[in-house]
C-alpha cells in the first residue's frame, strides 16, 4: 500500500504542479494579448489622425485642381487675351483713349 500511496502523492504533486504551469501560461497569454491590444488601439489612433490628414490634404488638392481648370478655361478665351495685352504689352484697340494717371 505504501507505493500506491507514494504514487498518488507524485501524481498529485504532478497534477498540481500542471495545474499550476498552466494557470501561469493561461495568465502570461492573457497579459500578452492585453499589451498587444493596447498597442494596436495606439496605432489605430495614429493611423485614424493619418486619414483624417491625409484627407484634408486631398480636399486642398481638389479645391486647386478646381481652380487651376477655373483658370486654364479662363485662358483660352479671348478676353484672357485683350487682358494681357493690355497690361503687359499696352495694346489698345485703334478706337480706345489710353489715359495715364500722373505719378
């Protein structure tokens, strides 16, 4: 009786040391998934500020674009063209009066 007896000793001892080797592992899993979700939430906040930036940046983009087509439509027209010859090259039609002020 005494070796059935010595066996269950080991056998708990056994089982409660692998009871306890898992609980340990159970614990460091559950620590190491709380510090990687903890880190992914930071980065999802950054990536989240990243959007929002990136998409103000492409607003401003669209906005320009809009306005260098307002422009370059602006350009091909005649009156584009009397403009420029007019205050770059001081050109008038033959029927205008070119009055300068006096500095």
């Amino acid at each position: 009786m005494s070796k059935r007896k010595g066996r269950k000793k080991s056998t708990r001892r056994q089982s409660r040391l692998t009871s306890f080797l898992i609980v340990v592992a159970v614990i460091f899993v559950c620590t190491i998934s709380a510090l990687r979700v903890k880190e992914l939430r930071a980065q999802g906040k950054e990536l989240a500020y990243a959007e929002t930036v990136l998409e103000q940046k492409i607003e401003a983009a669209r906005q320009e674009n809009e306005v260098l087509h307002a422009q370059q439509q602006y350009m091909q027209t005649n009156k584009y063209i009397e403009d420029v010859a007019k205050d770059k090259l001081g050109l008038v039609y033959p029927d205008e009066i070119v009055i300068k002020p006096q500095e």
